[in-house]
C-alpha cells in the first residue's frame, strides 16, 4: 500500500469497537501461543460456530493468514518498533500480526478499519498504554510496500523457518521447495467425500456449487456455499477431507479383517469401511477421549452400511498401536501414523511454529515401533500375504522412506510392494479420475512408495503433503 494511501485511510481513524471476528480471532491466537491446541479445531469451536457466515470467514480468515505469515510479519514489524530487542507481551504481539495481516493481505478491509481495531484490542487485553505502539507501527507499516517473494530469500518471503527451507533445498532443489512454500501460504481448497449421487444432487439443490476432483471420482472441490449447513453434511452423506488424506485410505485396498492402528477422527476408518462392505474393521486409538469422540462421530452417521451390527462393522479399539500383541490376525492394517506434519502447513500453519529439528527423530523412533506393530498383528489369509499400508502426512525422509527402511532390515520375512498395483487397482475400479493416473504415477519413488508434494503434482492437481508405502509379509 502506497504511503499516499495509507495517509488517506489512517488520517482520520478513531477507536473503534472491536468486530465479533476479530475478537475471536484474537483469542484462538492467543489460545495457540498459551497452549498445544489447533487451529483448525478451534475455528470449529462453539464460539465461532454462533458468528454470521461473513464474520466467521473473516475469522477464519484472519487467524490462518496470521498464522502462515507469522514469520515475515514479525520481522517486519520488530525494526518498526523504538525499542526492537524489547519483550512484548502475548497480547500486543497478536494485536499488532493482525493488524499487520490484514494491512499486508486483506485488500478489502480499510487500512483504518485493521488499525483501530489492533488499537481496541490492545485495550481490550488491558494494554492501553501499549495501545498507542500498535496504533504508531501499525501506521509505519501501512507506508511500506508489500514484500515479495525472490529465490535468494523464499524463507523470510513466505515466512517459513530457515531451518526448514533449507533442509527442503538440500532434499527436494530450490524449485520444488518454492513450490511447497508458496503451497504452504494459500488457503486450501475446500473438498469433500461424496457417498452417493443423490448426496451431491441435494447439496447442488441446496445451492452448493462444486467441481469434479481432481484425483479422487467420489471427490468434489467446493466453489461456493456452507457445506455445513446442509442436511447431506449432517447426516453424514458427505464428508470434509483433503483428496491427499482419501487417497491415502483407497490406496489400502480390500481385506476381510481389518485394522486401522491410529484411527482418529475416523476419516480414513470410514473409507476402508466404504470399500470393504463385509468386513470386520477395527478402529484402534490410543486417546480415550479421541476414541470415544470417533465412536460418537461414527453412531451417529446415518448410514446402515456403516452402523448395522449384522454387516460385522466397526469395532473400536482402545491401544497403544505400538504394543500390539505377537497374534497375527488382520489381512490389511492402515498405518497412518502421528507425524511432524510438515505436509500440511497451509491447513495447519501453527505446526512451523511449534517443529523443531530434533522432533524428527523423536517421531522416527515412535513411527518404526507403530510399524513394528502393525507388521506384528498382519496375517495372511486365503493365500494371500498379510499388508500393511505405512503413511504419514510429513515431506521428511526421517519419518518416511527412513521409517521403511530401518524396520525392513530387521524383517526379513517382509517385503516392499510398489505403489503402482494399488493404483492399478483404484484405476480399474473407476475410483481415479482420467487426469490423475499420470500425475500420480510421477509421484512414485525408486522404491515404489508415493510421495506428494504439495504444489509439484502439476496442473490441476493440489493436495497436501503425504507418503504411502505398501508392505506384505511373504510366506
């Protein structure tokens, strides 16, 4: 914004009473910097909930942008300051990224509006004082030009940790790593899982507009329109989930005892549920409370399938997946591990804030002694070898093709399968779109795994981070 601009907006601004989006903006932020939470689950809370649809998009809105920019917004605003190495209480940091955030990224919102209502929050956290720093860097800030992104300084540009662009160039180049930031910096499309066609007839009657996936056929992109709120969504005909993460439960495949080992929220639990009619399902989680909220979110779908005891559907399971007994019994097992995460940062940006290097091999360990269990309870069955499909939603070898390799050369009996046979199957079944099969066979890796990266899959096709690899135990 040109300083002519900002002088034209800022001149006359006031104190103002502080929106109902904003306000809630506020705390989340606040909420995540005192504490582990996310959020995304936030901005699904009962607060939020009771906004207008327009204020809860700018919340929305205001606490990703917050969020993902949250690097490049605090170096910009520190030299602003009169005393730059000063601590700053939570509160007017948080007051002064979103007035930063908006002034920088939302074009619409008046320079005064994003301003006065920073000022008022200050006031608002009890800060008065303070609150005329926010109202004098805001005002600096305003003046200044919009940064923009350049290959010699992509880290600061799309404010994402040195530590972690660095080590992407040393793995992925240069060109692929600008690809994942400037992924990791835009809102993610809004996609959905259909159950039927009736289900997307009544969302399109209820004024839903969409388009076809791009990897998935039983996916949608949603273009416009509360989801949410329609009857489809809660009676469970469709489902919100990202294509990458219903990839990842097709990609299993079939069997007639099955084992999904970190289950919650039930997403991927409820694919293998889908494409395995008859089969017995256990959903395991090691969280009681995460357990017991993904059995109240399976009951109460209304959707026979899925909930009638005669079909033998979904047991649930409360266990650590990586103590799992030495009793082989289930043909397929889901092994979609806790990870770093790092292949979700633009649905999750509070993550880059929070990893630090030596999380990785804290998550390498934890991921080998799952797969271990996993690899413990497959069985084959009617001639046919026991499989486990190991995934994660991480871009890093620690946690990924690591993970393979390390409990492969303690398991002889055991053998890595290539990808292309599952995908090989989804294509035969009509479960791919025309358009994916070249993109994700490009995605494979010398040893068979799938490996997405997020904006380098190619036109049309955007999904989050994920690594699949197939293991079958042989004999």
């Amino acid at each position: 914004m040109s300083a002519q601009g900002a002088s034209r907006h800022t001149s006359r601004a006031q104190p103002e009473p502080v929106s109902p989006a904003r306000r809630e903006a506020f705390a989340i932020l606040l909420g995540l910097e005192k504490g582990s939470a996310h959020a995304d689950d936030l901005l699904r809370g009962a607060r939020v909930s009771k906004l207008s649809p327009q204020d809860r998009n700018l919340a929305t809105s205001l606490v990703m942008g917050a969020l993902r920019w949250q690097i490049q917004l605090d170096a910009l605003v520190r030299p602003l300051l009169a005393r730059p190495n000063a601590r700053i209480d939570s509160e007017i940091r948080i007051a002064l990224r979103l007035g930063a955030y908006q002034l920088l990224y939302l074009d619409r919102i008046p320079a005064h509006a994003a301003i006065g209502e920073s000022v008022a929050l200050a006031k608002l956290a009890g800060h008065k004082f303070a609150s005329g720093m926010v109202n004098a860097v805001l005002r600096k800030l305003a003046a200044q030009s919009k940064p923009q992104a350049c290959p010699e300084g992509f880290a600061e540009a799309t404010a994402h940790p040195r530590w972690m662009v660095d080590r992407w160039i040393s793995i992925y180049g240069p060109e692929i790593t600008m690809a994942i930031c400037h992924h990791g910096q835009q809102q993610p499309e809004l996609t959905i899982r259909l159950s039927s066609a009736e289900a997307e007839a009544d969302l399109a009657g209820q004024g839903i507009e969409m388009e076809p996936g791009a990897i998935l056929s039983a996916s949608r992109s949603v273009l416009s329109g509360d989801v949410t709120a329609t009857q489809a969504f809660k009676a469970g005909h469709i489902r919100i989930q990202d294509e990458g993460s219903q990839l990842i439960a097709e990609l299993a495949g079939h069997g007639a005892n099955i084992l999904d080992c970190c289950a919650a929220p039930g997403g991927k639990t409820l694919i293998l549920a889908e494409r395995n009619l008859h089969a017995k399902i256990t959903a395991c989680e090691i969280s009681p409370g995460r357990l017991e909220a993904m059995r109240r979110c399976i009951a109460e779908l209304n959707n026979p399938d899925l909930n009638d005891p005669d079909l033998g559907r979904i047991e649930f399971l409360q266990a650590d997946a990586a103590q799992l007994a030495d009793e082989p019994q289930y043909d397929l097992i889901l092994a979609d591990v806790p990870c770093s995460g790092t292949g979700t940062l633009g649905r999750n940006p509070e993550i880059r804030h929070r990893l630090q290097p030596d999380d990785l091999l804290r998550h390498h360990q934890r991921q080998c002694a799952i797969l271990k269990g996993a690899m413990r309870a497959a069985a084959n069955k009617d001639g046919k070898p026991g499989r486990v499909l190991y995934s994660t939603c991480s871009l890093e070898p620690e946690e990924n093709q690591d993970v393979i390799a390390e409990v492969l050369a303690e398991a002889p009996e055991w053998q890595q399968i290539s990808i292309a046979e599952s995908l090989s199957e989804l294509r035969a079944e009509g479960r791919l779109t025309p358009s994916a099969t070249a993109g994700l066979q490009q995605c494979i890796t010398p040893e068979g795994a799938l490996s997405l990266l997020p904006g380098s899959m190619g036109v049309g096709i955007q999904t989050d981070g994920f690594f699949a690899a197939v293991l079958a135990r042989q004999g």
